[in-house]
C-alpha cells in the first residue's frame, strides 16, 4: 500500500534578486522528483548536501509548498487538504531533525516537550500520561527525567528524547533527516539500533534522509540517491550495492570505502533532459 | 547544576549574579518601598491630597522637638505656627510656643477607603485636628507637601509600570507576529514603527494629548495618558523582538512545533516571545523612567493630572516660578523623588542585565 507518494516535485528558490524583486538567479532545490514510499518498506534518501534532500522532506511534510507537482498521503492529495485533515497530518507525519541541540525548546522541561504534540490529542489526561511513560520507556529512559531539561542530556540522549516526542502521535511514517548525522559513531549505532527496534513495536514507516551510505543501509530496504536536486537511482538495497548503475551512485558508493574515490569517476552533470527508467524490477537509474 | 547536583533554574542562577551587586539590591529596596507606600498612600500621609488651610500657605517644613522647654524628654511634638506679613506682604512664620501638639500614631484624620475597598480614616502619623503637621512644608494653598507627595506617587509610580506594560504586551505581539511572518506583513508594520520612531516622542505626546478635549475628569486623563505613552513607547520594542524573532523562528524546535500542528500564534507565545524575555525583562526596567518623566513633564506643563490631583509632575509646576523656589524651596521635593525613582530604575535595570548576560548571549548563539 503507497503510504506516501511525491508526483513531479519542484522546488526552485531564488538565490539572488533584483532590486525591483524579480528573480535574478535560482536554485533547484528540488528538480521533478518522483517517488513512493510503501507501507511498511522504509525508504533511504542520499546525497551529498546541498542537493535538495532536507527542501524534499519539508514538502513531504507539507512545511513547503511545492512550485508544481503534487504530495499525496495515502491517496490524499496534500496540497488541498480541507482545514480539519490537515489538523490530522500531525499525527500521520512525523519529522525528527538533524540538531538535538536545537530540536529541543531549552526552556520546556522534557514532560512539557513530550506533551506538546498531544495539544490536539483526544486522548485522556491518563492515557497521554500512560503513552508519555510507554514511549520513554521505549527510548531506554525511566519517568525521572521528565522534569529535568534538554542541557542536562547529551546529543545521543536528547535524539531519542526527540525520537519519544515525534511516535507520542504514533506517526505511520516518521521522516527522520540527519537524525544521526551530528552524533558519534558510537552512538549513531545506538540510534539506528533504537530505530530498528521502534519500528517493529510501533509499524511505523521510515523516510531516512542522511548522506551516509552505510547508516542508511543498516535501516532501509529500499535506497533512493539525489543528486542535484534529482533521484538519479532508486531501488532495493542489495541490488544498489551490489549493481550500482548511475556513475553518482558509484561514487558514492566509492567514497564510502576509501578517499580516492573522488578522483576514480569524473564529475558528472545531471542533464534536464534524463529521465527515470526501470533497469530490473524496481531498480531505476536515471538516463 | 551546582556543587548538589540539583537543577539551578535560569531564574535562581541570575539571581544570585544579581544579589552580588549592592548597590542595585539596595535601589530595589528603596523602589520597594516607594511603591509600598504609593500603595498605602492614604494610611501613610497625614492628610489627604485635598486637605488645605490657606493659614499655612507656604508653610516652611515644622521641625519636630522632642524636648521640653524645661529641659525634660517628650514624645515628638510640633508647635503651632503663627506669621506676620513682612514689608513685601510675604508671610513670616513663627513657632507659636504655647500651642504644642504631640505627634500621634494611629491618630483619627481624613475618611479614605484602604486599598479602595476598607472604610477608614486612621493615619500613620499626625497631629490632633486642631493644629496641622507639615514636615515637609505647604504648599501656596497650605496643603500638607508629604501627604501630596505620597498621593501623587501613586500615579506617577503606576502610570510608568501600566505605561510599560502596555506597550510591551504590544511590542512583544505584534514585533513576534512581523519577525515570524516576515514577507510583506513584516515590511508594513515595520515601516509602521518608523513612522511612529521618526516623530520626535515629546511633540507626539503633546499632539495626542492637544487631539482630545481638554475638560476631562482626572481618572480620563490619567488613562488618557497611559494610553499615549504606550502607543509612543511599542514601536522600539517591536524593533527589537521582530530581530530575535526572525533568528528564532529557524530554530528547529520552531520546525518541530510546526510539524506537530501546533498553530502559529500557539508557536509565538510558547517558542518565540518566552526566548526574548530576558532581553524585555532589562528594557522594561530601563525604559520605566522614560515613563515618568514623560507624566512629569506632561504634568508640569499642565496637560496631564490636573490639580486638586497630585502627581509629582504636578506638583513640581509648583516650582516654575523664581519666587516659589527662592521662598519655598520644599517644593522642589518631588523633582527629588523623580530623580531617586529613575536612578534607582536605571540601576536596577543593569544590574539586571548584568545578571541575566549569559543567558542574553547563550539564546543570541546557541
């Protein structure tokens, strides 16, 4: 089942204007892209920053507007949601964010932090509460921290405060962008094991965005790399590894492994005129 | 944290900053206590800010003896006054030794209404109603100086916290909602600002006030005033918060709240404006005196409180002339108290910034 569907996105901001406001130079931050992500089957999104990853997970979360092209949650189109459904977004959609240390408002305690979501929740007092201590629980944290505050945790620790804060809604799908980009090797592991976990318990659905090959592998089955504000490969994990046609791909698959990669293949240009074609069975490759 | 373990709030870690700082505790006690006894005005003064005897028109300050002509000790008393008219038809006041009044505590004197509801008419101090107690000195229609002093404190103490606070509930909202929108909502109300900036704050004062009729009741005028200086006072403000509101507004517990639905004046009041506090906590503590001198100066020039009514802006138009000043110094009382007021204020207010610095530059980086 198509949880989340983005039809010919494109986001084009200007960079610099002219002095009577007209657009003088524009970045495409998002250049036609296409995907779906289905229920259940998590989807990694790569690429090197500055290629319209973070812009794309905005307009997935109805925060930007797209300039054409449509967002469509389970067969809703996104863009013409009547005021009461996009009351309910929030709780199909979640987003956790790159910064632990900027995610978290410094003056709420972690009680108020976990509770804001609920401001539209129908649950009970009693039963938020209940969700609040499942939740951190869940996140490896006992009800004593609740009233503590965000600068008495660590990065990791305040990620998975975060984390407990975006399921309080339980979310069908959970964007989480750099969510482990800002912490240490170590602790990324943790995270992605946490994730691994959450998922299961909960039957959410990821959309990972990270420019990590190797982090986004250990979550995803299925992979999708941008480049350029484009998806120049999309497909099942062991086959992008194992096959990877577009050379952008190759490259980074390269750089993963060693430095030198970056001189084994040339810069390449992704030209308007390509498009997404199916190389297997959902395996495309931008041509 | 501290050396415990336990969590120091923000609030307690500034305040220990602030209590190292002498001087400006003790200016906080000392505006403390003015307000302590604006608010209990009528209790404290002997006499209402009404109450005159034109036999003690300028009065000079009676002193208080506490001994006896024979030498023993007493409880504080006054004589009673008497003049004469000298060559230039002035009036000479003499202490009349035969007339001696004890100073009283709890005496019976003026019917007032204690924090405007309890009926009574007991007073700190004072004398017996036949003889009169001018410590401070009278005014030219013999009016008790530190009763009117007390009285008129009320209004110029409150109208400068109302004033502030007033146009800081304006300034914060409507500087928030320009620095969160942005984009053209932003552009007008800040060319809005300017325009009220660019007017130079005393002739818009005057022209707001020349703008309603003149023949008001006191309690229209002093609302009328409060009115005036908070509509000057928002706009510098609302400068300042739109600033802090455009970098906050990136934070991504901004964006976080935006994902969870919550809407956007629920975003403002709860991550945006909780953020600039400190800063507006030090800008209300310094511009409270840019509030009462606008009253005394409004006063002064007889636009705002009008008599029987005390300000001290009022009372200091008192002492416009040479003569008053030459012959009466006392009136020149109020100027004093203006000027404690607003040093006190300024103190406290960098002190204050002082105190909450880090937390300033810790929201200005993080």
């Amino acid at each position: 089942m198509k949880l989340l569907e983005i039809n010919n996105v494109r986001k084009y901001f200007s960079t610099s204007r002219h002095f009577l406001g007209k657009a003088h130079h524009l970045t495409r931050a998002v250049d036609g892209v296409d995907m779906t992500i289905d229920q259940g089957v998590s989807l990694g999104l790569v690429g090197e920053s500055g290629c319209g990853k973070t812009t794309l997970a905005r307009i997935a979360m109805n925060m930007i507007k797209p300039d054409t092209g449509d967002v469509f949650f389970e067969g809703q189109n996104m863009g013409h949601l009547p005021r009461m459904q996009r009351r309910l977004l929030p709780s199909l959609m979640q987003m956790v964010f790159q910064d632990p240390f900027s995610s978290l408002d410094p003056r709420f305690s972690i009680r108020n932090i976990l509770k804001e979501p609920m401001a539209f929740s129908s649950l009970t007092r009693g039963e938020q509460e209940q969700k609040m201590y499942e939740l951190l629980a869940a996140v490896g944290f006992s009800e004593h921290i609740l009233e503590r505050f965000p600068y008495e945790f660590s990065g990791g620790e305040r990620q998975r405060i975060a984390i407990a804060r975006a399921l309080m809604m339980q979310p069908k799908l959970l964007i989480l962008d750099e969510a482990v980009s800002s912490l240490d090797v170590l602790v990324q592991e943790q995270i992605l094991h946490l994730l691994s976990l959450l998922k299961e318990r909960f039957g959410v659905t990821y959309f990972f965005i990270s420019h990590n090959l190797r982090v986004v592998k250990k979550l995803c089955p299925k992979i999708a790399v941008m480049y350029q504000g484009k998806i120049v490969e999309m497909g099942p994990a062991e086959i992008l590894f194992n096959n990877p046609l577009h050379p952008y791909t190759k490259r980074l698959l390269l750089a993963a492994i060693s430095y030198r990669a970056q001189n084994v293949v040339a810069e390449q240009e992704v030209l308007d005129e390509k498009r997404l074609c199916e190389k297997e069975k959902g395996h495309f490759v931008l041509e | 944290m501290n050396k415990q373990g336990q969590h120091v709030s923000q609030f307690q870690a500034s305040f220990k900053v602030f209590q190292r700082n002498r001087l400006a505790v003790a200016c906080l006690s000392v505006l403390g206590l003015l307000y302590f006894l604006a608010i209990f005005a009528d209790f404290f003064s002997p006499y209402s800010y009404d109450n005159e005897d034109r036999n003690y028109s300028y009065c000079p300050p009676m002193k208080v003896h506490m001994v006896n002509q024979d030498g023993s000790l007493s409880w504080p008393y006054v004589y009673g006054t008497s003049f004469v008219f000298d060559s230039f038809h002035k009036r000479i006041y003499t202490e009349d030794k035969t007339q001696k009044y004890t100073i009283r505590l709890f005496p019976k004197g003026d019917a007032y209404r204690l924090l405007g509801v309890i009926p009574w008419d007991r007073h700190f101090f004072g004398v017996e109603t036949k003889g009169r107690l001018h410590l401070w000195g009278a005014d030219s229609r013999g009016r008790d100086l530190l009763s009117r002093l007390l009285w008129g404190s009320r209004v110029s103490l409150s109208i400068g916290l109302i004033g502030v606070l007033i146009s800081f509930v304006f300034g914060l909202f409507i500087g928030g909602i320009s620095g969160y929108y942005g984009g053209w909502i932003d552009t007008l109300v800040m060319r809005l600002c300017e325009m009220f900036m660019m007017v130079p704050g005393f002739y818009l004062m005057l022209a707001l006030r020349a703008a309603f009729p003149p023949n008001l009741n006191s309690l229209q005028i002093y609302l009328l005033v409060v009115v005036i200086f908070s509509f000057i006072g928002w706009a510098s403000l609302a400068r300042v918060i739109r600033g802090m509101a455009m970098t906050l507004k990136q934070r991504e517990y901004v964006l976080a709240a935006k994902a969870m639905g919550l809407s956007d004046l629920r975003i403002i009041r709860m991550h945006i404006l909780p953020h600039t506090m400190s800063y507006s906590i030090v800008a209300i503590m310094l511009s409270i005196p840019g509030y009462i001198m606008g009253e005394s100066a409004l006063s002064l020039l007889g636009l705002g409180i009008q008599d029987p009514y005390a300000s001290w802006g009022n009372l200091l138009s008192e002492a416009m002339g040479i003569v008053q000043i030459r012959f009466a110094p006392w009136i020149l009382l109020p100027g004093l108290f203006i000027f404690i007021t607003v040093i006190c204020f300024n103190v406290v207010g960098d002190a204050l910034r002082d105190a909450l610095d880090p937390w300033l530059k810790a929201e200005g980086q993080s």
